[in-house]
C-alpha cells in the first residue's frame, strides 16, 4: 500500500513537472519569433573557418531566431512536406521540384513588394521555365552541368571537347556517367537535339536508345563517387556539376573541366515558401535578407556555387568572379536548359527507360510470375517429398 | 503477474514498429495516388523482372559461396581449444564492428583498375583485369559481408553436438566419411538452414554494395526499391508493390527452407536428445 503511495506521488510530481516546464517553454516561444529554415546541407555560410554565420547575423539584424535544418535530395523534401509533418517557413528546392510543388498547389505566392532586395536578382534569372509567372520562388544559387577530363587520358584540345566525346569508343571504359535518370537522359537529349522536358514518349525512346549505345563504353553509372574515381586517374571523363570543379581540380592538377557550348543543363535551387509555413512574414524578411549582396556573396563563397546576382559578384575575389567555369560567357548560358516537372506517368516511364539502359534488358511480366510460379511449386515439391519420407519412416 | 505487465511494453513494441508498418507497405502496395484500389503497381512491378532474377541468383550464388567457405571453417572451429575458439569466433566479428559502407569502400580501392590487386598483378606481369562494375565483385562483396552470418550458426550447432553420439558413431565401426555424412551433417543441418537464411535474405534484398562494387549497371531490388523513395520519381505505391513482392518471395524461400529443418523432431522421435 505505502508502495502504491509512493508511486502516485512520483507520477503526480512528474507530470507537474512536464507540465510546468511545457509552460515556461511555451512562455519563452511567445516572446521570440522563431522561423524554420530548411536547406541543402553544406549550403550555406555556418561561421567555420572565419567565415559569416548568415544564421546569426539574421537574428542579430531582425531579432528573429532561425531553426536551421537541412536535407539530402529534392525527393526527401517533397516526402516530409507532403506528409505535413513538420511546418517550414522557407525551404529551397531545386528547378524541376519548385515546378512540382507549384502545380500540387504547396507553395504560397510571394509578397515581393516586402523583398525589396529582389531588384539584385539578374533579370536572366526570373521568370524561368519552373517558375513561369514569377510568383512563388526567389532564386539562391545556380549551377551548370559540364564535363571533367583527365589531360593526361584525354588527347582532345578542350575546345574540342563537348558531349560527343562521351560517346567515343577511343575512351570505352573510361568514362563515368550519371547515376540518376533525369541528369544521364539530359546528356544525350543536348546531344541529338530535344528538349530536356519533353513530353513526348517517343522521343525519350530515341534518348534512351542513345544511351543504350554508350552504355558499353561506360566504366560505371555513380554520383558522389566521381572525386575518388577522377581524382585518382581510374576514369578519363565524368559529366557532373560545375560547383564542385573548384574541390575536384584542387585534388588532382591534370583534371580540366568543359562547359560544352552546344548546350548544357542549367539547374537553379530558390527560395519558396510552404503553404502551411506559420511565419510567412518573417519568411519573407529572411528572402530578403539573403537577397543582400553582401549576405549572398558571403554564401556564394562558402558554397562555391554561382550566385544570380550580379551586385553579390562584384564582391567576390576577382579570380573566382571571373572564373569561367563558375561565370562562363553568356553563349554558354544561352543555350543551357533548366528542367521543369514531368508527369507522374511519364516519370515511371523514363524510370523503367533507365533501369532497361544499365541492366541491358528488357523486363518481362511474364518472367516474374514464372519465378514466383517456380518458388511455390518447388515449396510445395519439397513439401510433398517430406510427407512421403516421414510416412516411409 | 508483473513479468506478464512488462511483456505488453514488447507487445506494444511489436505493434507499433512491426505491424502497423507492414499494413502501410500492405495498403500502399494496393493504392494509387489518389488512394484509390489498384493493381496497377504490380503490372509495374512486373517491367523490373529482369532485376528481380538478378537479384535472386546473385544472392542465391553469394549463399552458395558462403555456406562452402563457412562450413569447413565452422567445423574447423569447433574441433580447436574452447580458449582459441572464442579467440577465432571474435576475429570473425571483428570487420562486422565496422561500419558496412566503410568495409564495402575499401573493397572498391582494391579492385579498381588502379587498384591494389591489380597494381599486385602489373609487378608480376599480368595485365590488368577488370574486377570492379562487375556482377563477380558484387557477388564478392557480399559473401564477404555476410560470410559471418553463415559461419556463426553453424558453429554453434556443430558446437551444441554431444561427442558422445560421434564417438558412438566411430564404436560401431562408421568412418570419417560416415560420421560426418550420417551424424555430424545432419545433426548440424539447422544451424546450416539459419545460416542459409540469414545470408539469402539480406543478399537478395542489399542496395549500396551494387551502387559501389557493380559500377551501377547490375542493379539489385534493393536499388530499385531505394530509387522509388529516394530518386526523381518519388513514387511509394511501386517502391512499396515492390518490397511486397520481395517479402513474398523471401516468405516463401524461408517455407521451402523451414522443410529441411526437420532433425529436431526425428531426433525427438528417436528418442536421442
């Protein structure tokens, strides 16, 4: 009995206790404001290294307290946005997802009398295809698809060097090429001409086609694993991002990297904010902020992405200003595409396309059925043969 | 009647992170987008076969593989001093305190064109060989992987088995051949059916070791499966159609191997143990 006292008395001091501090907490949130931020990882300026932390900064300027957290791919976004189980105020997609949450109707319109820094952003930067009427995303960084060579692997002059050597059986087996179905099938519609976000499911037969070809002169299909494998001289060539060419020629010195002029895929992470963000106006107040060139170029530096503004350049190291692999000419940049959302169906598609390319064959219905038709009659066969011997015995 | 109480915390355990995630790969296996009834996921499913047969025969070759490396040393195990068996026992687990991914990386470096092995090769004059992006290196990395799992079970039933039924065995005059067929085989066939299991299941179903040993291009269920929930399609309904018709084969080759396992009950009958 005294047992069950002491107990209650426990439960009832613990629960005053969680009670209590679930006020003062509550309390405390009133006073400040706090906004969740959620990005890329290694996306912006933390504070390492000597650097500006843009977070803290933020607070400093605005007294707003930012909740920073960050994510690993597009898709993950989507997924922890859809299910609504976590709130954001400002998150920062890329291209083709900011077109997908536009037309699934998750984005809040911005307020662009209330981001008066905007007027930075390059004209060439609004209104591009994801975003056609320029009212729910403001553009952070960008990026252009290029290619890595090894100089000592390669015989080509780099200004001979565009997609079609991608394709060269001198170089079969030295050659990377995306892991991923939207950024490896972008490689060979630039090459015989389509577009990027084409509809039509015929015309990604021919790209797929396309890559059938290569697929014997690939070394292998990765992402990330393009430093060791480049930087190590195991491979000659790998298509991948231009913002990462700074880590890549660093680590190896006979590594050059082409932007191919006949056209490249331009990708673009913005700003936006979520319909059911809860501080939509503090939102805007961070948009705006980062849209300070002297905050953008902060960012700009750390990441090693490009940034869409020019005022936020001018404050760059010339070196890296002027670099044309981050900056290259406006020829390059006119002819680059940026991709936009596909549908579903046709997303499934390029899907099966993509795992036909690398596995080399075409799936069958009829041969899985088989399989599982196989796996139950040999069950039942050892089944049956069991019974029989447990009889005899 | 108070160990009975704690049993509902495990009760409770079991429901929330066993079943109710079963009936969600259950309900979104049979749904569209729009939450809808449809069957048309599987019709999906059925364009992959392909890297379904993949996946099963390279998960069934690396089991094979494993059971022939791990028998022997299971045996060879159990016949040395207890001291040096716990000794050799934790040597094996050794590389399994290490992280997967890291263990599966390491193994990249050495099969690579510039690698290690083939680096060993060029000083003794022997061209390069390609080992790595092929389905040779997955099969390798997985039976490395997984090798432990075969090689524990079966020692420790071999270790379980009484040396009197063996050397009453030998009394009635069987050979070594004849003991270890008749007596040691059999009676160590559940270890051997747990081990078969615990390496059949995680092979056919492994994602990274494809991605870092096979160059991308042998493509496993588990790829396929990541690639629904992680690649530009994002669709649940077939990474989950996916995943269900893995479990049922799974399910079934666990039946098939569940038939084997029937030494207990003979024994039972026979009145050995």
């Amino acid at each position: 009995m005294k047992k069950k006292l002491f107990f209650f008395i426990f439960i009832f001091f613990l629960s005053f206790i969680v009670v209590f501090s679930f006020i003062l907490y509550k309390n405390s949130q009133k006073s400040k404001i706090t906004i969740n931020v959620y990005n890329w990882g290694e996306y912006i300026s933390d504070g390492s290294n000597g650097a500006l932390n843009v977070n803290e900064e933020f607070t400093k300027r605005t007294g707003i307290y930012v909740n920073y957290s960050t994510f690993q791919s597009n898709e993950s976004l989507f997924a922890k946005i859809q299910n609504g189980g976590a709130k954001y105020d400002v998150i920062i997609p890329s291209d083709y997802m900011i077109s997908k949450m536009i037309k699934m109707d998750m984005l809040k319109k911005l307020d662009f009398e209330k981001i008066p820094n905007y007027s930075h952003i390059d004209e060439s930067f609004r209104s591009l295809e994801y975003d056609p009427t320029n009212e729910y995303s403001v553009p952070y960084t960008w990026g252009l698809v290029g290619i890595f060579y090894n100089k000592k692997l390669v015989d080509e002059e780099e200004k001979n060097i565009n997609w079609n050597i991608l394709w060269n059986k001198k170089y079969s087996g030295k050659i990377l090429m995306f892991d991923n179905p939207r950024d490896a099938f972008a490689i060979s519609q630039i090459r015989i001409g389509i577009s990027l976000n084409s509809s039509k499911k015929s015309e990604w037969l021919k790209a797929a086609n396309d890559l059938k070809q290569q697929k014997p002169l690939v070394q292998a299909y990765v992402m990330d694993q393009i430093f060791d494998k480049m930087s190590n001289g195991e491979a000659a060539l790998a298509p991948y991002y231009n913002g990462d060419a700074a880590t890549l020629l660093e680590r190896n010195k006979d590594i050059g990297f082409v932007i191919p002029k006949e056209g490249t895929n331009k990708f673009v992470d913005a700003m936006c904010i979520p319909k059911n963000a809860e501080h939509p106006v503090e939102a805007l107040a961070y948009i705006n902020f980062m849209c300070d060139p002297k905050i953008a170029a902060e960012n700009i530096k750390y990441i090693g992405y490009s940034s869409p503004e020019s005022a936020a350049k001018s404050q760059l190291d010339p070196k890296v200003a002027n670099n044309k692999i981050c900056y290259p000419d406006d020829q390059v940049l006119k002819n680059a595409q940026v991709f936009t959302a596909l549908p579903d169906e046709l997303n499934a598609f390029i899907d099966s396309l993509w795992v036909n390319i690398k596995t080399g064959e075409e799936g069958n219905p009829f041969a899985l059925i088989a399989v599982l038709i196989g796996f139950i009659l040999l069950y039942l066969i050892v089944f049956l043969l069991k019974k029989k011997k447990n009889k005899t015995v | 009647m108070k160990i009975k109480n704690f049993s509902i915390v495990y009760i409770l355990w079991m429901l929330i992170f066993t079943i109710i995630p079963m009936a969600l790969i259950f309900i979104f296996a049979f749904t569209d987008k729009s939450g809808e009834f449809t069957l048309e996921n599987f019709f999906y499913v059925g364009r992959y076969s392909n890297v379904f047969l993949r996946s099963i025969g390279l998960g069934a070759i690396s089991t094979i593989v494993c059971l022939i490396l791990g028998y022997p040393l299971a045996y060879i195990i159990s016949k040395i001093s207890v001291d040096k068996q716990n000794i050799v026992i934790m040597l094996i687990m050794l590389p399994m305190w290490i992280n997967f991914l890291l263990r599966t990386y390491a193994w990249m470096t050495i099969l690579e064109n510039n690698g290690l092995l083939n680096r060993f090769l060029s000083i003794l004059g022997v061209a390069p060989i390609s080992f790595i992006n092929t389905s040779g290196a997955v099969v390798l990395g997985m039976v490395y992987n997984f090798l432990p799992y075969m090689i524990l079970p079966i020692y420790s039933a071999i270790a379980k088995i009484d040396k009197r039924i063996v050397e009453a065995a030998q009394d009635l005059g069987a050979g070594k051949c004849n003991v270890f067929l008749k007596v040691l085989l059999p009676l160590s066939l559940p270890g051997v059916i747990s081990g078969i299991t615990m390496v059949f299941v995680p092979a056919v179903s492994t994602f990274i070791i494809s991605k870092m040993l096979g160059g991308g291009a042998n493509i496993l269920i588990g790829d396929l499966i990541e690639m629904q929930f992680l690649g530009s399609t994002y669709n649940p309904h077939l990474g989950s159609a996916i995943s269900f018709v893995l479990m049922i084969l799974i399910f079934i080759s666990i039946g098939i191997m569940n038939q084997f396992d029937d030494s207990d009950e003979d024994l039972d009958e026979v009145g050995c143990k």
